[in-house]
C-alpha cells in the first residue's frame, strides 16, 4: 500500500521538476594574479565562489551582473571551455569535463552553441560567412551528418543562413568586415544553429549594437528559440534584455549567486539589497528630471 | 590567388617591388645561359674600359672583368643566400614558435629562454665564426643568417600565435568544437601568415646585406665565386682612380633589399580580404558609415529643423552652431546641423552610430579628427571658432568649452599621475605653480567623490576603477570652471550602479557651476535623466527637437518614434511587459544596417 | 618593480652562462679539427698532438669549458695561441676606439631619427612625411659598406677635407686627429642606424598620434603640438626603446664592416683578423663579450621599460 501510494508523488516530482538540461553545482574557479612582492605568495583572485543553476528543456535563464562579477568565467565554465577548480557542469546528466581534448566534448557541442558578444570579434576576418557557419559542421560530423556529406552541408547553411534572414546566395562568399553590426550578430547566431542544438549560450548578444538592430536581434533571437523549442542561457548586464527574453533570472555579484527565481519576482519584487540597488540604478524613460539622490564614492 | 596577385599589382610600391625581384631572379637565371662576357676571364688589355665602350655596357675593373657579367652573376649567389637563409629561419622559426605556443609547460619556457640567448648572436658573428672553422662558403653565410633570423622570426611568430589564440573568433572556434590542430591549421596559420611574410621578407634583405658585408671582409664564398659584396672589395683599393665601379655592385644591393622589403609589406596588405577588393582605401575614417550622406533630402525639407526652433529662447546664447557641415573627402558626415544653447541649459544629443553626434561635438571644441573638414559656424559668446588657429582653440577649451569622453581608461594618458592630469587645465589657464596645482587637484579630487583623495592623486589611471576614471574625467573637465561641457557618452562604458552614480555627479555640479551641458548619447534612458531638451540626429542631420517631455511624450518624426519603440522594447521596465506587447517596429524605421542596403532584411518569421 | 629586477637578473645571469656555453660549443663542438686549422694543412700527426696539448683539447670537453668559465669568471679571457698577447688586455685597449665609434653612431642617429621620425609621423599625409618614409626606406636598403665607400669617395677622395683611413697611431692623445678620423665613419654607421630608428619612431608616435589622452590633452587646452610634445613623446619612447635593444646588436656588427672600411685600429678590425689567422681562443672571448654586451643592454632596456610605464612595473614579469 504504501508503495503504490508514493508512486503518483514521484512521477508528480519528476513532472514539476524534470530532469535539468544543463546544470552547475558548487562553481569555483580561482586565478592566479602575478606576484608583487618578493617574499610573499603571489596573489589570487576568486572569480567564482560556488555557483549553483539549472536550465530546463526549451527553459531561458539570464545570467546578470556587472562587471567583475565572474560572468565570463562562468560562461567558459558552462561552455567546456575552461575547468573549474570545484563543483562540476552536468548536461543531461552527463559531466562537461572542462579543459580538456576538444574532441571528448564533442557530444556536448552538438547540442550547446555559443553566440558571442562581440560580432566582428568573434568572426575570423579571414574567413568566407560559408566557412564560418559550416565549421561547426565539419568539427562535429558525426556518423548521421556524415551521410549527407557536402551537399547536405552546403544545404544545412543556406537554411541556417536563411533562418538568421539572411540571402544565403548573397552572403556566402562574403567576408564579416563587409557586414554591419547586426548582420554580423545574426552571421554568428546562424553558426551557433548549424548543428541542431538544443541549448544556446548567448554572451551580452546585442550589447554592441545599436537600439534599433538590438530589437531585430533580440526578436531573432526570441523567435528562434521558440520556433526550434532551444533552451537559452543569456548572460548580459542590461536587466531589459533579459527581462525580454528569459523565465528565469540568476544575480551575479563577486562570484556568488546573489539571488535566483523566477524573472518576474525576482525584477519585481528582489529579495536581496543588491538586486534592489541594480534594478534602481537602471535609466528609466519616464521623463522625470533626475530624482536620484547622492551616492557615496563607493567606486 | 588571383585576387592576391591583382591587389599586388594594384598596390604601388608592391609592384615596385615585385619588379625589382622579378629582375633579380630574371638576372640569377639568364646568368646561367648567357652573359656578355665571360665574368672570371680577365683580360688586362681592356682594364677600365668605361661604361658603355667596347661593347661593356657598366666598363671593366682592373682586371679588365665585364662589370655586367659580374653583376648578373653576382644574383646567383645573391638569391641562393637569400633563399636557402629563409628556408632556415622560416623552419627554425616556426618550430621553435609551434614548441613554444603548444609544448608543455616547462618546453615552452626554455625554448622562450633559448630564443632569448641565441638572439643575441649577431648573424654577422656567427658566420664569421663558422667561417673560421669551416671556412667561409654559401652555407656558413646562409645558416648563419637563417639561424640567427630564425629566433627573431620565432619570438615575433610565438607573439602572434598568442595574440591570435586569445581572440574571440578562436573562442568561438573552440567552443564549435574545433581542436587544436585544427584551429592551428584553419584559424592561427591564416592569421598570423601575414607577420610570417614580412618577417620572412625581412630575412631576406638581411641574408642580402649580410652576405655583401661576409664577403667584403672576405668570409663570403671563396674565390671562383662571384658575389656583388667581393666586387666591392676588390675595387676599394682603386676607388680613387674609378669611383664609378663600386656604385653598380652597391646599387645592385640595395635595389634587391627595397625590393624584398616592398613585396614583403605589400605581400602583407594583399593577403588581408579587409584591404582588398573594392575596399582599398574606402574604409571610412572613425567608424562613420559610407551611407551617412547618402540619399540626403536637399536642405529646407520637411526632416529638417529649422534654426529658429531649435534656438533657446531669451537671453543671449553661449553656443550658436549654424549649418555646420562635416565632410571628408567628397564626403558628408554631418550635413548642415544648426542648434543653439543658453547659458545653464542642458541639451541631449541622441543618435545611432553614424548619426554625426560625436562628429558634432567634438566640432566645436576644434577636437575634429585629422582629415575631416568643418564648415558653417560655430559661436561661443558671439565669437566665431571656426578657422580659429590651434593656438586659440586651445586657449578655450578646458577653459570655457570643456569634455568628458567615452572611454574613462584611454582618456588618461597612462604615465602621469592623477593629480598632475586633474591640474593639467589649471596649469595651462591660470598659471598656478606646480604646488598650487597639487593642492587645487586634491580639492577637485574630494569633490568629485573620489576615495582617499590624498592617496589617489599619486596613483595612476590604470590602478583605478572605471567609474574613478570617469569622476577624474569630470574633475579634469570642471577645474576650471567651464562655461560649456560636452559629455561624450560619458556613462556607456560603466556598470549600471556606477552609470548612475556617474550622472548624479554631473548633474550636481553642472547645476552648482551653472555649466550648460551637451550630453552625447545613444541611450534614450539615460538622456531623459539629465537633459531638458534633446535633438535627435540621423545620418548626419538633426530630424528632432524640442523640449524632453514633449519629445518623449509625443515625437513628430517617425525615426524618432521607432527609435523610441526600440528603446521601450528593449528597456527594463519595474514591471514587466509581457513580450507580446513590445510595439513593432515602424516600416519606416531606419534600416538597422546602414551598411549595405541590398543586404537589409527584416527580422525572421 | 623590486619582484621584476630580481627576477630579471636571474634570467640575465641564465643567459649570460647559456651564452657561454654556446659560444664555447660553437668553436669546439662543430665537426671542424681546431688544431688542424691552426696547425695548417701541412702539418703532420705529432704537431697537431703537440698543438691539441698546448690547447688543452685533449681533455674532456667539460673540463675545458670548466677552465675556460673560471678564467672568463675571473677576468681572463685567454690569450692569443699565435703571440700570446692577453685577450682582456686587447679588447681593453681596442674598446677605446670602438666605444666612441659606436656610441657616437648611436647618438648621431638619434638626433637625427627622433625629430624626423616624429615629422614624419605629424606630416604622414603630405609630401614632407611621405617623403621622409621614403627616404628610410632607401636608407634601409642601403650596405652599410657601400655608404662608407661612397662617403669616402666623396669627401676623403674628392676633397680631401677627412682622412679616408686609418686612426691616428697616438690615438686619444691626439684628440683632434683622433676625431677627425671618426667623422666619416661615425656617420656611416648612423646613417642605416637611423634609418631603421626613423621607421620605428614615426610608427610609435603615429600610434600614439590615434590616442584618446591626446585628445584629452587637447581639450584640456593644449595645442596638437603641445600634447604631442607633453604626453605623446614619452609614450612613444616604450617601443623605440625597445627597438633601441635589438639594434645595439646591429650596431656592433656594422662596426666591424665598418672599422675594416675606414681601417680603424678597434675591436671589429681585431675579430676580423682572428679570425682570418683562425685565433680560436681570442675569437671565443671577443663572440663572448659582444654577446654579453647585447645581454646586458636587453637587461637594461627591460628595466628602462618599466622606469617608463608605470603599468609594467607592477606585474612583475
């Protein structure tokens, strides 16, 4: 009796909280800074000091902070990119081990894609948009896609390059320094497609461009990830991108997570005092003359 | 390769240069098979013919030897020198960079050592010393020159892989699951192949000058060999009869080392797809888009606003700019932009990149970057600042037109400290001793809220915070008490907190001073918490303007109401909309890429 | 700052040892017989013996170079294996010719690098700047020895206002002769010195030209030259004084070509003929000192770097 009684409360469980796509437990990551004296160890700077989060199926989550906060390690952490010095990154239960050979991640970059901050940056000038869009192709070829071989992949960046609205026919042979801003951004976010991911992590996406192309992107952005069902993890510093775009909200400040829920309670109604400070700091468009009252050099 | 070699030929002094080498290989090859005479056989009965007798086009030397002869076959050795030298460097060179960029740890740091020994044997020595064991001979010259080359090629290479590896295309590359070798292959190979080609071009004059200089002093290749260093040598002694012969041999040199080093810099400007093509040249200066200027209705129409609505009413204004036109070249950036301020007034200048806000600003201060041209005009206190000489737009600005710019860390020259950049101005307009200017700058430091004002005017820019840099920005502004601050975007570079804190600042001393404002920016937001008018500028025109709250409540152009749209849309709001309600942008909203029309797009489905 | 000259010295007295080992490699390991090159091809078995003896070559490698390091370390650098003289005391005295050749050069081709660099930095968009690049350029391509020649050809042989050759044999003693005989070869050396400086100059303040606290300078209430010369110069010199190190190398080496040249009794005149007569133990201290020099001045222009720029003292590397 008893076990049949606790069977519908598990699957009750498992149906509010499924299992994460990707998920951070305990995040510390630390560097070393060069020494400045002599005879005393050299000095460290801990950029992460355990960070927990967890992003669901088809689930947004923004990441928010400001500068120094520990938004970028983060990132590279999520990413596989960098090891972490404690805690680990699961993805669909599965460790992200970090650091190590690229190819041993391959099946974990088949489903999570990375869309940059900086558009031309992140583009290598020396590189036709067809290339740049095909390497996550080629990298991550697998015995399914290898079939299609390279008509499929030319066939996979026309429709990736069209998703972005792009004209793939005009576009393919052209270099990222002939595009504008925002061309750029959707150049990167149509490689981050290619292979059929099921998670995008975007970095400040649109931080770069101007308000107007801000919209189109974040748009794109929107659209896509509801139209393919992809999950999202958007890190930015600008609380209105994220309120756009994500479920769910996560405060970063000095490496600890500050605050963490749902986005609406958390800009609506912040529990922590920082949160409160962040949210009150942001420009408002109401046409009212500065009513912010003298703050203390603190910076 | 094709494009390569059409932006070659494009390229002036590339094509110099590819000539001059063309010729040097040409000479090396044609030696072989023919040459007017024989270059060893002597032949005393005609020593010293003149240029241009007997069929001896440069003369004879003293042994009645073909200077022509000579000289072509002088290439041969010339080019063997140089090549085989580069194949060294380029091996020693990008092994040791490859060791040093991928090794472990502890094999990249001594291989960095290593470098740092053996570049200081000097190519010259080595071969020397070779010489002197081996004797002298093509290859003690050549693996002399390439090996001592070659360090200098690994160090710059090592530089350069680094730099590339630390840039974001190779991040994202990383994070699309490239590995190493092939992001070495496909992404740090192509870029750093363009220093590779100097460098390696650089080897080449050096192997040049360096094997004339060895066989000169008589460690070059020994005797039946001819080379255009031992043709010197052997004339010195006779220089004062025939001073005529040592200038072929040197002219020979010295054309071969430009012409390496022309192909070798023009080699590098066509390898990069952003120089080539039809782009040669039409970058636009700044960042200013080419399309600024294009498509611009005539003056009078509807977009722009005529002077008298955007004069500040009453009293006499302190700043009257008059259909101020920016150009460079043929070129419009700023196209007949006419507004005016009164003293104490606060002014938003709102825009997208491209819109000539910043051009604006700067232009009246006399801050234009090189190249651009004002014309119009631009009063302060009824005096005209255009065509002014440097000597007396100096004297007005930081004195009564003052600046604070984007960038808080760039801003401040990185090698003075604080206090002394604070009292710059003072120092400059009031004459203050040094000891006057360090007690002024303590007093500035404290009142623009800066921490341990005793202890940060001894520190420099980069032991700051960014929102510190911005309060030294402002203090250096405001020192002298300036009539006009023109704040540049002033907050975009700064965290949320720090931004707000930065624009109560400027607030509050604006309004103690009694300083009128021209606050620069992109954000909407943020204008609309310190000006009481703003103007809208697009593509190089103001298209709005008027009294914030009017604006703000109820624009008149539809660029400025899309421009408003996308800034709600994408403003943080205390309580949020939900998506469905961010209104859609205006058909008529400026295209959000400016740069190429044909490729503008809207948004996805 | 402390952190960085400590750590620096060590890597300086590292590369110095290195330096040693690899000058002394370079002369004994390579697979050429010393002793027959000294010896001469006629001679036979039981001279080369006796010569490889007097050498030292026939102990062990290690303990050659073990002697050899002791010596150096106390000041000998050997003595010559044709007429015995001291290396030390040679180079000593030749110093005093290739000092003043040398430095003098370096001198003459800042003055003239550092003003036309900046000119040509200023004026990059008109006749004069492109002009002056031009020129380098030509200057670079240019043989050291060729200029000498020319230089000669025209002053010494044409007019007879200098002397073509030679030093004086009372050297300083006779100061005027002695500086008379430096002119032309002083600005030899300059000329494809300054050529190469003239390049790195007008490409650091072009750089610095495009800088944001230029600017700041400028709204402060300087003039474009006034904030060139007040903030734009001293961070111009970071890089020039970099390119400054490398050259000294360059430097001595065209002293060599250019003692031969104008036949001036100094150090490269000195290594020249060691090694024509195969000297290997003078040539092994002379590659020694030239190494070390060019050690010591990177040591020196690392931490000149930092007595500039405050930013690179503070990372201690």
């Amino acid at each position: 009796m008893n076990e049949t009684a606790s069977l519908p409360t598990a699957e009750t469980a498992t149906e509010t909280a499924p299992e994460p796509l990707l998920s951070a437990r305990g995040l510390r990551r630390t560097y070393r800074l060069p020494r400045r004296r002599l005879l005393r160890p050299a000095p460290v700077r801990q950029a992460l000091r355990g960070v927990d989060l967890e992003v669901r199926e088809g689930g947004s989550l923004g990441i928010v902070g400001e500068s120094g906060a520990g938004k970028s390690t983060l990132i590279r952490l999520l990413l596989g990119l960098d090891r972490a010095d404690a805690g680990q990154v699961l993805y669909r239960g599965r460790e992200v081990a970090g650091g190590g050979r690229p190819r041993d991640l391959a099946w974990f970059r088949r489903e999570v894609q990375f869309v940059p901050q900086d558009p031309l940056g992140s583009l290598d000038p020396r590189m036709r948009v067809r290339d740049i869009v095909a390497e996550p192709l080629e990298c991550l070829a697998d015995a399914s896609t290898a079939a299609d071989g390279k008509a499929g992949r030319d066939r996979r960046i026309d429709e990736v390059l069209h998703a972005v609205g792009l004209d793939a026919a005009d576009v393919r042979r052209r270099y990222p320094h002939e595009f504008s801003g925002g061309q750029r951004q959707r150049i990167a976010i149509a490689r981050a497609l290619a292979p059929r991911p099921r998670l995008l992590i975007a970095d400040e996406p649109v931080s770069a461009l101007d308000v107007s192309v801000r919209v189109q992107v974040l748009d794109l952005l929107r659209d896509l990830t509801a139209r393919l069902g992809l999950a999202l993890v958007l890190v930015s510093h600008d609380l209105g991108v994220v309120q756009l775009l994500c479920e769910e909200v996560l405060v970063l400040k000095d490496g600890r997570v500050e605050e963490q829920g749902p986005a609406e309670a958390v800009l609506r109604a912040p529990r922590s005092g920082y949160t409160r400070e962040l949210l009150a700091s942001v420009p408002s468009l109401a046409a009212d003359p500065v009513s912010a009252p003298r703050y203390g050099p603190t910076r | 390769m094709s494009g390569i070699l059409r932006a070659l030929l494009r390229h002036r002094s590339g094509l110099l240069g590819l000539v001059l080498v063309s010729v040097l290989v040409a000479a090396a090859a044609v030696s072989w098979v023919w040459t007017p005479y024989d270059p060893t056989t002597t032949d005393l009965k005609a020593r010293w013919v003149l240029p241009f007798r007997d069929g001896h086009v440069l003369g004879t030397d003293m042994l009645g030897r073909d200077q022509l002869s000579l000289l072509l076959v002088g290439a041969r050795e010339t080019l063997a020198v140089a090549l085989l030298a580069t194949a060294i460097a380029a091996a020693v060179g990008l092994l040791m960079a490859g060791a040093a960029a991928l090794a472990p740890r502890w094999i990249s740091a001594s291989v960095v050592q290593l470098v740092d020994v053996v570049i200081a044997f000097p190519a010259l020595l080595t071969a020397m010393v070779l010489a002197a064991v081996f004797g002298g001979s093509l290859w003690t010259a050549a693996s002399a020159v390439g090996i001592a080359s070659g360090v200098h090629v690994a160090r710059v290479t090592r530089l350069e892989i680094e730099r590339v590896r630390g840039t974001d295309y190779v991040l994202a590359a990383t994070a699309s699951g490239s590995g190493t070798w092939r992001t070495m292959r496909r992404h740090v190979l192509p870029n750093i192949a363009p220093t590779l080609i100097v460098q390696l071009s650089l080897v080449m004059a050096v192997a040049t000058l360096t094997e004339a200089s060895l066989s000169y002093l008589g460690y070059g290749s020994p005797s039946p060999a001819v080379s255009w260093g031992r043709m010197l040598h052997d004339q010195q002694p006779y220089i004062e009869a025939r001073p005529l012969l040592v200038v072929w041999p040197g002219i020979a040199v010295a054309l071969t080392v430009l012409g390496f080093n022309l192909l070798g810099d023009a080699l590098r400007d066509a390898t990069d797809p952003r120089l080539r093509g039809s782009g040669v040249g039409s970058a636009a200066p700044g960042g200013v888009p080419e399309s600024a200027a294009e498509g611009l209705p005539k003056h009078g129409s509807a977009a722009a606003v005529p002077v008298a609505a955007v004069a500040a009413p009453a009293s006499a204004p302190l700043l009257t700019v008059t259909d101020l036109t920016i150009r460079v070249g043929a070129r419009i950036l700023v196209d007949g932009v006419s507004l005016s301020l009164a003293a104490g007034e606060r002014l938003g200048l709102i825009g997208e990149s491209g819109s000539g806000k910043s051009l604006t600003s700067l232009a009246v201060p006399g801050l234009l970057p090189e190249g651009l041209t004002a014309s119009g005009s631009i009063r302060i206190d009824g005096v005209e600042l255009l065509g002014r000489p440097e000597r007396q737009l100096a004297g007005i600005r930081g004195e009564r037109v003052a600046m604070v710019f984007q960038e808080p860390l760039t801003a401040l020259d990185p090698l003075w400290r604080i206090g002394r950049q604070i009292a710059e101005p003072l120092r400059l307009h009031r004459g203050l001793t040094r000891r006057q200017a360090d007690e002024e700058a303590l007093r500035l430091a404290r009142r623009v809220g800066l921490p341990d004002p005793e202890h940060i005017v001894r520190a420099w820019p980069h032991q700051l915070s960014g929102g510190q840099r911005q309060r030294v920005g402002i203090a250096i502004a405001l020192a002298c008490r300036p009539a006009l601050l023109i704040a540049d975007e002033p907050t975009t570079a700064l965290d949320a907190t720090v931004q707000r804190e930065i624009l109560a600042l400027l607030d509050e001393l604006t309004r103690e001073q009694g300083t009128a404002l021209i606050f620069v920016t992109h954000d909407l937001a943020v204008v609309a918490s310190v000006a009481d008018r703003i103007a809208v500028m697009r593509r190089g025109r103001i298209v709005e303007h008027g009294p914030l709250g009017e604006v703000l409540a109820s624009p008149r152009e539809a660029y400025t109401r899309s421009l408003l749209a996308a800034a709600r849309a994408t403003s943080f709001t205390p309580s949020p909309a939900s998506p469905s309600a961010v209104p859609p942008i205006p058909p008529s909203a400026p295209s959000a890429e400016p740069f190429e029309p044909s490729l503008a797009t809207e948004a996805t489905t | 700052m402390t952190v960085f000259v400590v750590r620096r010295l060590v890597l300086l007295v590292v590369s110095l040892f290195a330096a040693s080992v690899l000058t002394f490699a370079l002369l004994r390991l390579l697979p050429g017989d010393a002793a027959a090159a000294i010896g001469g091809i006629t001679a036979d078995e039981a001279q080369l013996r006796a010569v490889r003896h007097e050498l030292g070559l026939d102990r062990p490698l290690v303990q050659q170079y073990a002697t050899w390091l002791a010596d150096v370390l106390s000041g000998d650098l050997g003595r010559s294996q044709l007429n015995g003289t001291s290396v030390t005391a040679e180079l000593g005295e030749k110093a005093r010719v290739t000092g003043p050749l040398v430095l003098g050069s370096l001198a003459l081709a800042l003055a003239g690098a550092v003003p036309l660099g900046v000119l040509a930095a200023l004026r990059h968009r008109s006749r004069v700047g492109t002009g002056i690049s031009a020129a380098s350029q030509i200057g670079i391509a240019l043989p050291t020895l060729w200029v000498g020649l020319l230089l000669v050809t025209v002053f010494a042989v044409q007019n007879r206002r200098l002397p073509a050759q030679g030093f004086p044999v009372e050297g300083w003693a006779e100061p005027g002769q002695a500086l008379r005989s430096l002119v032309l070869p002083w600005i030899t050396l300059a000329l494809s010195e300054g050529a190469v400086l003239l390049r790195f100059v007008r490409s650091a303040t072009l750089d610095v030209l495009g800088q944001d606290f230029l600017r700041t300078a400028r709204a402060n209430g300087r003039t474009r030259a006034g904030a060139l010369w007040r903030h734009g110069l001293r961070n111009a010199s970071g890089p020039v004084v970099s390119v400054l190190g490398i050259q000294v190398a360059a430097l001595l080496v065209g002293a060599v070509v250019v003692e031969k040249l104008f036949a001036l009794p100094g150090a490269g005149s000195m290594l020249v003929a060691d090694v024509g007569n195969r000297d290997l133990v003078k040539v092994q201290g002379e590659v020694l000192v030239v190494v070390a020099i060019v050690l010591a001045v990177g040591f020196a222009v690392d931490v000149g770097q930092r007595l500039i720029d405050p930013r690179l003292r503070e990372t201690g590397r």
